[in-house]
C-alpha cells in the first residue's frame, strides 16, 4: 500500500499518487511521454485507466484509418488541423474544436486534410492500443 502522498512514477510522464482514502491518481504529463507510431502516419500516445482509453494522435496530411468498427463507444475530437471523418457513410469536415461521438459498432473511417492532433476517448478500454 503506498503511503498518502507517495509518487510511483510507472513510466515516462506517468505518475500515480496516493490519497488519504487509499485512491490512486494519475498524474500525466504529455510531454513527456514517448509516442508510438500504431498506423502508417498515426503517432499515438495512450492513456489507459480502469474503464477508459484516452488516445492522443499527431496525424500526418493525408494518412488515412480505414473503414472500422468495433466494440468501443468513441468520442473523436479534432484539436489541430482539418480532418475528414466518413460515420456510416455520411463524410464531414472536422476543424480544431469539433468533435464526433461515434456509436460502438459504427462504420467509420478517417483522413487527415492538413497535419493534425487528435483526441480520442474510448469506453470501453481499447485492449488493442495496449
């Protein structure tokens, strides 16, 4: 059991602390973790928790995700750039502060207009990004 206040720092810019009521809590500092390439163009940083996968992308102009489903519900939110973004074949453009909340079992694929960032949100735990 760790002590209130103590920090256990699991990997590069993770950090779990300990409160008085034995919960833990996650520290993440973004800039410090190491990105990892998961698509051709897709550099991902993941954020795994209990019940939730937090994905953060940097995205180059034009890669692509191919037409997809899975099990996940998902929240898509563009934070840089433009990105086209086909949901059971209805395609829109997406621009810094818009987002997607797609169904779980929804057909949808992705492409990045101009160099992007994204965030995705996935409940449950996306097993596959771990």
């Amino acid at each position: 059991m760790l002590q209130e206040g103590a920090n256990l720092s699991i990997f590069a810019g993770i950090s779990i602390f300990s409160t008085s009521f034995n919960l833990l809590i996650m520290a993440i500092n973004l800039n410090e973790m190491p990105a990892e390439e998961f698509f051709p163009g897709y550099r991902g940083k993941m954020i795994h928790t209990e019940k939730m996968t937090l994905a953060y992308w940097e995205v180059k102009e034009g890669a692509e995700v191919p037409e997809h489903s899975h099990h996940n519900e998902q929240i898509m939110q563009v934070l840089e750039g433009r990105f086209q973004f086909t949901l059971e074949g209805q395609t829109n453009e997406y621009r810094a502060g818009e987002l997607v909340v797609i169904p779980p079992h929804a057909i949808h694929s992705g492409k990045a207009i101009t160099a992007c960032k994204l965030m995705d949100v996935f409940s449950p735990v996306r097993e596959d990004y771990k």
